[in-house]
C-alpha cells in the first residue's frame, strides 16, 4: 500500500487540537492524492473513558472518508494522561512499539 499515515493528537475537550484540524484543513487542495493509505490514529487524554473519545476518532473518520482507498489500520488510546511525559508509564506505549513493527 505504500505510506503509512499516523494522526496523533492529544485530545481538547472531546476534540482534536487546532493543529491537527489546521493539517487536515491543509490537505483540501491536495487530498485526492492522499488516497491507497493505511491510517493509524494516536489520541490521548487526562480522560479516562476511550468512550469520551469517539468524538475525536469521528472527527478523523471524517477526514478518511474523503479520501480515496484508505484503510484504518488501528486505534491507540493514551488514557488518563495529565502531564508532560506521564505517556511513557502506560500500556500505551507497548501498543504503539507493536503497532510500528507490523507496518
């Protein structure tokens, strides 16, 4: 399939941050060429429920759906992370090192 494409954001009240919408935003002059993808998506937040964040995964769907011969390979969710670095101390991280070697 060529390139993977990895979306990680850290989520902003139930959203993605202004930087992730910026380079989706970004992409509308030149989106038919991001097409025969596999798309990974990275969100964390001091949240704890993976249910609060199915609004910003939709947000990114949006964006896939556009876009042609895309495929979502997987999700890794950064649960209950507050501070700078606390990312490292979860699971979610072992997620992210197996994730990079199936690519």
């Amino acid at each position: 399939m060529g390139y993977v494409i990895v979306m990680a954001t850290p989520i902003y009240f139930y959203t993605m941050n202004a930087q992730m919408k910026i380079l989706i935003d970004r992409t509308v002059p030149k989106y038919i060429g991001v097409s025969s993808k596999e798309f990974y998506f990275i969100v964390n937040a001091g949240n704890s429920r993976k249910s609060s964040m199915e609004r910003m995964i939709e947000g990114d769907r949006g964006f896939t759906c556009c876009l042609s011969s895309v495929k979502e390979k997987g999700i890794i969710y950064g649960t209950g992370v507050h501070g700078v670095g606390e990312f490292k101390r979860y699971p979610t991280m072992q997620q992210a090192y197996e994730a990079n070697k199936a690519v």
